[in-house]
C-alpha cells in the first residue's frame, strides 16, 4: 500500500549506510521532514475513501514509529561515536609551562658582611652588636675625640637630641665592649653608621665592619699581619697591602691602609687612577686614652681598625656608584648572587 514497504525499506538501507549525524539529519528530513516522503504518504490520505482510510492511516503510522525508532536509535548510536572519537581527538595539554620560579637573593652588602665575618672568624675573631642610635659619650667622647673636633659638627653629624645621634662609626662599639669585656679581646662589629653625605661614592647609611683586638704586646706588626690575611683572603692571594701614616684621635700611630689595586694587579689602570694602590681601610693601636677610659689593665694594648663595607664592595665588584647598591635594581642586584 503506497508503497509503504518500499519506502520503508528505503530507509532502513539508508540509515544502515549512514556513516555520520549529518547522514542520519539528511535521512530524517528525507522520510520524516515537512515534505519527506512518509509525511506526503500521510498527507495523500485525505485523497483516499473515507471508509479506508482509519486502516489505511494506522498502517502508515505503524509504520512511521518504525522508522522513527530505527532512526533515533541509529542516530544516539553515532552520536555517542562521534563523542567518543572527539575526546579522542581532542587531547587537552594541561602542561601549561609553570611560572618561573624566581628566587631571591640576598643584597651585595650582605654578602660582603657575611664574607667578611667568615673571614675574621677564621682568624679567631667574635662577633659583636652594638646600638645605632648612641650616645655622643660612646661615639666621640670616650674615643678622644675633643669637642670642638669637626666630625662633631652637626653637619658631619646627625644629632637626634643634644647628647644623642645615630653613630657615625663602629668605633663607639670598641668601647661598650672593652667596658663590658676582660681583655684578651678580639671582636668584629659589622653595623650600620650614618653621616649627612649623599654622592656616588657617599651615603647617608653606609656600613662598617670595626675590628678590635686587645692582648699583650699587640703592635702594628700584628696589625699588617691580619689585615694581609684578610685582604689575602677577601680579594685575592696575591693581594698586598700598604700602610700610610694616618690620624685618628682613638688610635696612635694610625694607618691609612692601601690595596694594591685588584684590577690591574699593582701595574696601574683607571681603577687605581695608575698608582697601583686603592684606599681601603682606616686602622691603628688604639690610643692610651682610649685604653685608659675603658678601664683596660696599662699591661694591655690593642689595635683596632674600621672597614667600609662598601668600599669594599665597589673595589671588589668594580662598582662606580655606590648608589647602585641601594637602588634596589633587581637587574643589578641579580648580578651578584
Ligand atoms: N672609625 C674610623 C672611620 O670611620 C675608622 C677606624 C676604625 C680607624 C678603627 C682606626 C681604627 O673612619
């Protein structure tokens, strides 16, 4: 009847061909769609006796459910295929690349300190803390610095109260231990000091490491002994030093010390402006006087020296600027680890 077997035929060979969705869509529109050619078998009933037609239309409709199903199976069949083969496909690379891991390092400074404290603790000396915020006793007074002396000038100075400043040198840390300590004493105290000054070789904060030994029959002797040994191991092993008379008011003799120059070797280049030789240090035998108003025994003598940390910072790394080491340029500072 209508050719309903045929039809239907048609389209089980059809679905069972179809390879995709797209097939089986092309295959619904083609038998079930607004003209597929069971909707126009459907539609033609109106054009058959109405006593035929209940039976006419039941047959046509058993027949649509048919292929409805076929098709709907065939097609959740695909479907489920097709997602398959996509997930297949589809490899999702969850190796995104990591963020870099930078790590942080610490300042140029600090690894001089910390250098420079290896080194003295190998030549037997101990390290000690003294305050930045002083007393004018510590950092000029008990060292003999005279009171109308010009580092105590407000503008070499700076003054929080009358008798109160941020220390200007390790130094004033000599004297809280040789008042504290029973000689032999042999200390290093690295710290911050401050002075008004601020150019590329200057700054506000800056800092020291101070050096202070006190035993028997200390003499400059030993003073070139171990700075040698730090210069040696500080810069290089066939560093020398040289020792230029000098003054400060808490050591007598006092020596200014020169390096020879790291870069050229002692021969002359524009580091050491041809001389062969930087300034590096300023040291000396502590002073009588000294001695005397920290109550150290007369049978003992000491020698004492002051090293800034970054100038020895700038010779070692060849730095001009001294400002460089504060800026924070991580561009800079990464170049030191
Ligand atoms: N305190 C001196 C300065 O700041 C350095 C120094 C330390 C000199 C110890 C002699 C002895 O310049």
């Amino acid at each position: 009847m209508y050719n309903i077997e045929f039809i239907e035929e048609e389209c089980i060979a059809d679905v069972n061909s179809c390879k995709n969705s797209q097939d089986i869509n092309a295959i619904r529109v083609k038998y079930l769609g607004k003209n597929g050619k069971l909707t126009t078998v459907l539609k033609s009933l109106k054009d058959i006796p109405p006593s035929e037609r209940p039976e006419a239309g039941r047959y046509i409709n058993d027949a649509r459910i048919r292929i409805e199903n076929k098709i709907n199976t065939v097609e959740s069949i695909i479907a489920m295929s097709e997602k398959e083969k996509r997930i297949l496909e589809e490899q999702l690379d969850v190796t995104l690349s990591k963020k870099s891991n930078r790590q942080g390092g610490l300042n140029p400074i600090s690894i001089i300190i910390n250098d420079l404290i290896d080194i003295f603790l190998s030549l037997g000396f101990g390290v000690e803390d003294g305050p930045e915020i002083e007393f004018e006793y510590f950092n000029f007074s008990a060292l003999n610095i005279p009171s109308d002396h010009p580092s105590r000038d407000s503008s070499d100075t700076f003054y929080i109260s009358k008798n109160r400043l941020l220390r200007t040198q390790t130094s004033a840390v000599q004297v809280h231990v040789m008042k504290l300590q029973e000689p032999p004493i042999r200390i290093i105290c690295p710290g911050k000091v401050y002075r008004p000054d601020d150019d590329a070789t200057h700054s506000p904060m800056f800092h020291q490491i101070e050096g202070l030994l006190i035993d028997r029959n200390i003499s400059l002797y030993d003073l070139k002994e171990i700075l040698e040994a730090f210069a040696k191991a500080f810069f290089s092993p066939k560093t020398k030093i040289r020792f230029r008379p000098s003054y400060f008011p808490f050591t007598e003799p006092s020596v200014e010390v020169d390096l020879s120059c790291p870069k050229c070797g002692g021969n002359g280049c524009k580091l050491c402006k041809n001389t062969g030789w930087l300034e590096l240090l300023g040291a000396g035998i502590v002073h009588p006087l000294v001695l005397e108003e920290c109550n150290i025994d007369i049978r003992y003598s000491g020698l004492a020296f002051g090293i800034g940390v970054e100038r020895a910072a700038m010779v070692k790394f060849g730095i001009h600027d001294m400002r460089l080491l504060f800026d924070n340029d991580i561009r800079i500072l990464r170049q030191f680890r």
